[in-house]
C-alpha cells in the first residue's frame, strides 16, 4: 500500500486518547460471543459490530497534538507508523463514502470519529477494555481502535500486513455506513421479530461490511482526494487473509472447540472472504446485498 507522502492528513474527525484520557479501572469485560470462550469472545468483538451496554456514558475529552506531530508531512518517516496509517485511511474511507459510497446507496452522508485508545475505553454503548479490539458504537457513530490489536491479529491470527490492518479499519467504517443508510436498523428490529434467526441476521450485518471493506478497497485509489496512491495484488491478499482468520470457523477451531455453524455471528472464513471479494470485484455497494443472498 502506497501512501502520498506530501499530503496533509485531516485529524479533524480523530480522537487519540492513547495512554488515559477515556480508560476505566476493573477486569475485563465479556462482550459477544460469550458462550464460545475467551479467544471467541475477544475476536467476535473484535470485527464485528458491538452493543456494549446500554450505559450513556460519554467518550471522555481527547487530545490529538502528538498524533499531529507525529503524522505531520515533515515527519518522513510517518508511514511508518501504524496509527498514521490509519489516519490516512480513515480520511480515504471519508472522501469515498461522502463522494461516490453512500450516493450511490442513496443515503445522505455523516462522518463518524475515530478514537484510539489503549486498556480501557467509555462509550455510548458502554465500557469496554482492549480484549474487545476494533469496533464501532453507533451511539456516538466513532471507530474505536485500541493499536496494539494489530500485533494479536498478525501473530495469533495469521493475518499481518499493513493492509490487513486497513480491511479491520473498512469493515469498522463498514459498520457506520450501515447506521447511516438504516440497514443496521432494519437487521435489529428483523432480530427482534425472528428471535430464532438471530444470528442469520448477525451474519448478514457483518457480512455486508466485509463486502463494503471490498468496493471501498477497489476504489481506494479512484478518488480526487485520494491519500493511497497504490494497491497491490499483494494487498489485497492481506485482506483476503484477515477476512478469513476472523471467521467463526476458523476462530472455533484455534479455540479448540467443536465448529458448530448454528452459533456462528459472523460468518465462516470462507463466507467472509467471498463477501470481500464481491466487493472489490465490482466497487459497487449495492452489490454488498447480503440479507437477501442466496
């Protein structure tokens, strides 16, 4: 992945309260995927859409001077830097959503927050602790990212690369888009209607924003205020490979346990990887129609 090394990121929509300013004391907690096990739960979590609680808790006050010194153009070496990295992509995934995405799903566009943060984080969706990893709260529509996932995704899961690191970020953002064109709501009310498919409609959430981490990975190089400035095969394999070590399948069995699709929330590795590829292979989000798949 090729970055434009003279461009100006926007940390305007960026929270970094890395080191304090938002973490909570106590153990940590259970979120999703409970009944699986600990590896489960934490990686269930970790790319999926989560509703933590119903605490209202506000995310506390960031700050984001040292992540501006470090991203800055006169810092040649920024790229280096996982969390620059996700600036820039975070800021491309803004121009395709806002110009090309969420017109073409006819949806009048909002940006979310991105919040890093590290061992504890307040949310309007409750409170949750680095085991989580990414995931997105729609009661304040932010991305919260807690960078030191990325080394469990590429030594525990398999998955490294920085554009591995670039899907987890999509498919986070993935999630937001579903909030603003109303599908996020329409799968909760259908959860609520048809208890005993559940998790079907869990599947088909997280299965679309694989699909949209794919058309935003085909066009991320399209747009006229574009900050990547190339994708390789290479990349997208990366990808495809991240896509696959988060499937429920796969997840079952590094936990040991029983594959049982009946208990699946996320799709297996190979369902999440054809959804991306839908994806990519088109660049078109309203090819991402994982709820009527057949």
């Amino acid at each position: 992945m090729d970055f434009d090394k003279d461009a100006n990121l926007d940390l305007s929509k960026v929270e970094d309260a890395r080191g304090g300013g938002g973490g909570f004391g106590g153990g940590p907690m259970v979120v999703g995927g409970g009944a699986l096990g600990l590896i489960v739960t934490v990686v269930l979590a970790l790319l999926g859409y989560n509703t933590l609680g119903d605490d209202s808790t506000s995310p506390a006050p960031s700050s984001s001077a040292n992540l501006a010194q470090e991203c800055a153009v006169s810092n040649t070496q920024r790229f280096e830097l996982v969390q620059c990295r996700q600036v820039a992509v975070f800021d491309d995934l803004r121009d395709y959503w806002s110009t090309e995405g969420a017109p073409a799903l006819g949806a009048q566009y909002e940006d979310p927050r991105l919040r890093f943060f590290t061992q504890g984080v307040n949310t309007a969706c409750g409170q949750a602790t680095s085991a989580v990893g990414p995931f997105y709260c729609p009661g304040d529509q932010r991305i919260y990212i807690d960078l030191g996932f990325y080394d469990d995704l590429a030594q525990r899961f398999g998955a490294p690369g920085e554009f591995a690191q670039a899907y987890v970020l999509a498919h986070e953002f993935g999630h937001h888009m579903q909030y603003v064109t109303g599908f996020e709501r329409e799968i909760r009310q259908l959860q609520q209607q048809d208890p005993g498919n559940q998790n079907k409609y869990s599947i088909a959430l997280e299965l679309q924003a694989d699909c949209f981490a794919g058309v935003w990975t085909k066009n991320a190089t399209g747009g006229a205020q574009s900050l990547i400035e190339g994708v390789s095969q290479e990349d997208i394999k990366s990808a495809i490979q991240a896509a696959g070590a988060v499937g429920d399948d796969r997840i079952q069995e590094q936990a040991g346990g029983q594959v049982n699709p009946e208990t699946w929330t996320h799709g297996s590795a190979a369902q999440r990887e054809q959804w991306f590829n839908t994806g990519n292979t088109s660049g078109d989000p309203k090819s991402c129609n994982t709820l009527n798949a057949r």
